[in-house]
C-alpha cells in the first residue's frame, strides 16, 4: 500500500503533468496538420523537380540522335564505316550513359557500331527499327538481351536500357536506314541519387523512386524495385492538400507511415515523354521530428512543473503522514511482540483515538503473553515430573528380573532422555515448531562423542510441528542407537548420512528423509522385531510412511511426512540458525 505522503505528492504531481500532456496532445496535434501540409508541397515540389529532369535529360539524347541521324557523314551514300563509327564514338563520349550507338540498315541488319559490338546482327523486329523508320522514337526501360553478355553491368546492377532512334534519309529523301541508341538506365539513377545528397539538409532519409506508366518501379528500394506497386497505394492513405498531391498512408514494403507526393513527366517540347511517374517519399516519423521535439520540450517543462506540485504536496503531506507513519511503526513492533515505542503527540483527534488504542492493545498483548508463559512453564514442569516418574515406575518395575532385564531398562531410560530433550526444545520455542536441523543435531550428537565427522546431515532448513520435531527424535535415537551397536558406526571406518527435502505440491507439502550406512558390518533383517524395529517401521504417521531396507552395503531408512502449508525451507527466526547444505555434526 502506498503511503499517505507519497499518495497526495503523486496526486498533485499527475494532476501537473495531465495538464501538460493535454496542451502536448492539442499542441502538436495542430503542429503535426500543418507540418504534414509543409512537407507534403516540398516533397510534391522534389516530385516535379525531378519529372522535370527526366524529361530533360531524355529530351536531350532524343535531339541527339536526332542531330547525328541528320549528320553528313551518316545520310551521304557512300560513307565509310570508318567515318560513320567515328560520329558515333563522338556522340557516345560526349554522353558516357550511351552503352552503345548503331547504324541498322533498311534491311534491319546492324551495319556499324560504336563499339563495333553486335554488328550484323538482324534486329528487324526490334520496335526501336521498325517504329523509327516512321520518325524518332523513344522506348521504355527494358533489360539488356543482346548486349547482355558483352557489357558488364554497372554498380553491380542488372542492365537495363532506354531505346532512342531516329531514322536517317539521304539527301533526296530515301531511307538509308536507323540510327539506334542504347541508353543505360544508370543515368536515372545517378540523377534521383545526385537529388537525394541534396536533400539531405532539409529533408534527410527522402528517397526518389521512379515508376513506369504501368506501375512498375524502375527505380526504388530493393524491396519494392521491378515489382507493380498496387494501384491503392499512391491515391490511398489521408491526403494532406486539397488536391490530394501528397499523402500519408502505409507502403507495402513496410509497416511505419510515409509522406508522400507524386508527379508526372509530360515530355519536353518535341519529346512525348515516357509517362513516367515520380514519387517522393519519407517516413512521418522522420518528416515530423520537429513536432516530436516539440511535444517533448512541452512535455519536460510540464513534467518540471509536476515535479515543483509534487515536492509541494510532499511538503504539505509530511504534517499529516509523519505522526500516521509513527502510529503504524508502533503497531507493527507492536504485532511483532516488541515493546510499544513512544507514541507521537497527536495534532488531530483521530490520531490520539489510534494512540489510545495501541497502548491498550500493548497493555492487554503483555497480560496474555504473561499467562501463555505461566502455562507453558506450568506443562513443561508437569512433564518433566511424569517422565521422571515412568523412569522411576520403570526402574523399580524391572530392578528384580534379572540381568536380561537391565538392558531392556537401560534401552527404555535412553528412549525417556531422548523424549525429555525434545520436550526442551520445543518448550523453548513454545510448542509453536522446531528446526529440522536442530532436533537432527541434538539427537545424533550423544552417540559420536569426537566422532563428529562419521555422520552428515544434509538438506534445507526448515520448522517441523511439534509432534513430528517428537516423532522425528525418536526415530533418530532408534537409528543412532543400532547404528552405535550393530551398524555401521560399530565399525571405525563406517559413516552414515541423514539427508531431507521437502517437495511442494498443489495443495500439500511432503518431508521425505532417508538415514543411510556405509562402510560397516554385513548387515541382515533381525530374526524378531523388537519395539525399535516397530517405531522405524511407523515412521512418522504410520500406514506405510517409512520403510527399512537391510542393503548389502548398509541400512537405509526412508521415511515421508505431510506437513502443513505453514512450513517453507527458508529458516525461522530460532536460537538454532544454519544456512542450508551439507553439515557434519
């Protein structure tokens, strides 16, 4: 339970920090609108900035070809290969994206190259041929298939070309044939890439990715690349102006949200353009990071002001919590049978009702302990002088039956002793329980004198009730008693070990200890049973609880208890404490 300082302190300092969170919550839901509306035009603007430079770029090498289609060295009959490939050698460093430049024939067999690669080869069905023979002509991006073997790809990509060509007439007007060019996509990418560096001061982790008319990304992160994106994903999401340029809404390759904008390519003067489409994208996490810090910077002057609350209503709270907190010490000493501490001088009406309380209650608890120590003393001594009556019964019972009688009298005095000793310690404790390994010590150690080390006593420490801590005694004495005489500690090298555990289940605990021997005399079952060998076979509780097995190597007794749910391995607060392990006594 929390305390009453510590109750009105958190009160007055979420009362602080709610209100901070609310003018955080209305702050940057506001911020994050018009934020998103910001960025949504610059990412819409990237957008036609770059559709812009596509075309451009495409619109350039469309002239190109065109320019060297009309060249006189290409449309004059007669023309070396020599002087034709020189032309286009020329036009392919001025512009290194060429992957190569051809001249194809009317017949649309490849005549010359700038690289001289894939001349003779028949691309008649080629539609870069057979639609330029009508005028110039651009084709969409497509991989490379003849020249797939002969150019490396660059940057480790997979070649992916633009077709440009233009036909070529000679002076009278007749068709001489196509001059063809592959352009290699890389160019696109280097110029998305050149844009994206310099968005990196204002709109850092902007990707550009560029989309083909049917969909396909040609160019994007690898997850996404060559793949048809789904129509819902550019139209879907919220849009973010009324014109439904720019967008946030999910991507499919990923879970976080993107802003995003769009814009087409139209063509640039001449050149029909491609229809591609260019979009630009960033995560909303990272677009609105401004109103992420804001939302913090409101949130940490508000927590500051929830801290200055709470320190006040700390403050306030010592008057009330101090003398409550004193009043519950108290009582705690109290229940833990302890002295009444002084009371605090109470400063309310209730707080002097509960002092009242407590020293009558202290007055009262002394009285009965008084009593319970009077009756506990009163039964012991009761029980010492019957005990010492039986041995006396006993005694003169079996003084004139002979010399087989003295043992039988010496046996059942040692059996008394044995019983008086455990009465001793549990009245030390008051009747309430004893430590397992306490009762275990006490009732091996007379039969070792310096002999300590033969046995060994192993297992957790623990409180047994009150009738097994006596059953447990006389089981041990009887154990002792023959290992002493007939077992192993008769011999000088025997040992013998007691080991205990206790195991939990649902609803029950169970003490299982096993006494074993070893290391002495041949050991065989007795030919009768006297009141020893019954009082190991009851163990316990009786009806099958124990169990003596007469091993070559020794005798092993095994015996089991229920105990109460009360009763847990960890150590009580008893004049007898050890750590739990193994022990030589």
């Amino acid at each position: 339970m929390p305390r009453l300082r510590l109750v009105l302190a958190l009160g007055f300092g979420m009362l602080g920090f709610l209100a901070a969170l609310a003018l955080a919550v209305l702050v940057s839901r506001e911020a994050t609108r018009r934020l998103e509306a910001e960025v949504g035009g610059q990412l819409a603007e990237i957008a036609g900035q770059m559709a812009r430079g596509l075309d451009l770029g495409m619109f350039e090498r469309w002239r190109d070809i065109q320019v060297a289609a009309a060249s006189d060295s290409l449309r004059t009959p007669g023309t070396g290969a020599a002087t034709k490939r020189a032309v286009m050698e020329r036009l392919q460093a001025t512009y290194p994206a060429y992957s190569i430049i051809g001249l194809i024939d009317p017949d649309g067999r490849v005549s010359v190259t700038s690289t001289g690669a894939l001349e003779g080869a028949d691309v008649s069905g080629r539609d870069y041929f057979r639609k330029a023979r009508d005028g110039p002509f651009v084709g969409d991006v497509h991989p490379a298939k003849l020249l797939l073997k002969m150019l490396a790809p660059v940057a480790r990509e997979p070649l992916r070309l633009l077709d440009v060509a233009a036909p070529v007439h000679a002076p009278d007007g007749r068709f001489l044939g196509v001059l063809a060019a592959h352009l290699d996509w890389i160019w696109a990418r280097d110029l998305a890439r050149d844009l994206e560096g310099a968005l990196r001061s204002y709109r850092e982790g902007a990707e550009i990715l560029i989309l083909s008319r049917d969909g396909t990304v040609l160019l994007g992160p690898p997850a996404l690349q060559g793949t048809l994106l789904p129509e819902a994903v550019l139209p879907g999401g919220r849009a973010l102006d009324p014109q439904g340029t720019s967008r946030v809404g999910p991507w499919p390759d990923g879970t976080a949200a993107y802003l995003s904008a769009s814009a087409r390519t139209t063509g640039y003067r001449d050149y029909p353009g491609l229809g591609w489409r260019v979009v630009v994208r960033q995560k909303a996490d990272r677009a609105l990071a401004p109103v992420a810090a804001l939302r913090w910077t409101i949130l940490e002057a508000g927590s500051a002001v929830a801290l200055a609350a709470a320190l006040l209503g700390w403050l306030l709270a010592g008057l009330i919590a101090r003398p409550l907190r004193d009043l519950a010490a108290a009582a705690g000493a109290l229940g833990r049978d302890g002295p009444l501490p002084p009371l605090p001088r109470a400063i309310v009406r209730e707080g002097a009702m509960i002092a009242e309380a407590l020293t009558g209650a202290a007055d009262e608890l002394a009285r009965r302990a008084e009593a319970h120590l009077l009756l506990v003393d009163e039964l012991n001594h009761r029980v010492k002088n019957t005990l010492a009556t039986v041995q006396s019964m006993a005694a003169q019972s079996l003084k004139n039956l002979g010399d087989g009688a003295a043992a039988g009298r010496d046996a059942f005095e040692a059996r008394l002793l044995t019983l008086s000793r455990a009465h001793d310690v549990l009245t030390r404790e008051s009747w309430v329980g004893a430590d397992m390994r306490g009762i275990a010590d006490q009732a091996v150690h007379p039969f070792l004198g310096e002999e300590a080390a033969r046995v060994t006593l192993d297992g957790p420490d623990l409180r047994l009730p009150p009738e097994v801590a006596l059953a447990l005694t006389m089981i041990l004495h009887e154990l002792c008693t023959n290992a002493v005489k007939h077992g192993a500690l008769s011999a000088p090298g025997g040992r013998a070990s007691l080991a205990w555990a206790l195991e939990s289940a649902p609803g029950a605990r169970t003490l299982r200890m096993t006494w074993r021997e070893c290391a002495g005399p041949l050991v065989a079952p007795p030919s009768r049973k006297g009141f020893g060998t019954r009082l190991l076979e009851r163990g316990f509780a009786g009806r099958d609880s124990a169990s003596l097995a007469y091993e070559p190597g020794g005798l092993v007794y095994m015996a089991s208890a229920q105990l109460p749910a009360a009763c847990r391995p960890e150590a009580a607060p008893i004049p007898i404490t050890r750590r739990a392990g193994t022990r030589r006594v």
